[in-house]
C-alpha cells in the first residue's frame, strides 16, 4: 500500500473520529452517519493537495502523530 493510500485513510479516520467527538457519539455510528450522508464520499473524493494542506497547515497533523487517537505510525 503506498504512502498515499495511507495517509488517505489515517485522514479518513481522523475525520470520523473527530466528527464522533464534535457530536458525542460512538466512532461507528460517526461512520455509519457520515457514510448514509455521503460525508464519507467527500472526504475520499477530496482532492489529496487539499488533504495534506489540512493536515500540514493545521493542528490535524498533531492529532494524527498524538499516540491516544490511535493513528501514529
């Protein structure tokens, strides 16, 4: 799998994780919302500049690297 693919799905997950916690709910219904209302559809369609800008200009690149959130590598 390439790096890019990764950073994709780490990006992926941070989003629904931190939608999870903006609306207290569990990370699999976060998912499970996202998904029916093609929130999911956006973020892998999202173009990967976009992505990366928003993980290398912002606090989402700690979060990613933060070992409690599960997506360090």
């Amino acid at each position: 799998m390439s790096t890019k693919t990764l950073w994709k799905i780490q990006y992926m997950n941070l989003c629904v994780s931190q939608f999870a916690k903006a609306n207290k709910m569990t990370q699999q219904l976060s998912y499970r919302y996202l998904r029916e209302f093609k929130g999911m559809d956006f973020l892998y369609n999202m173009p990967m500049a976009e992505a990366f800008d928003t993980i290398y200009n912002s606090a989402t690149y700690q979060k990613i690297k933060n070992k409690n959130t599960g997506l360090y590598r």
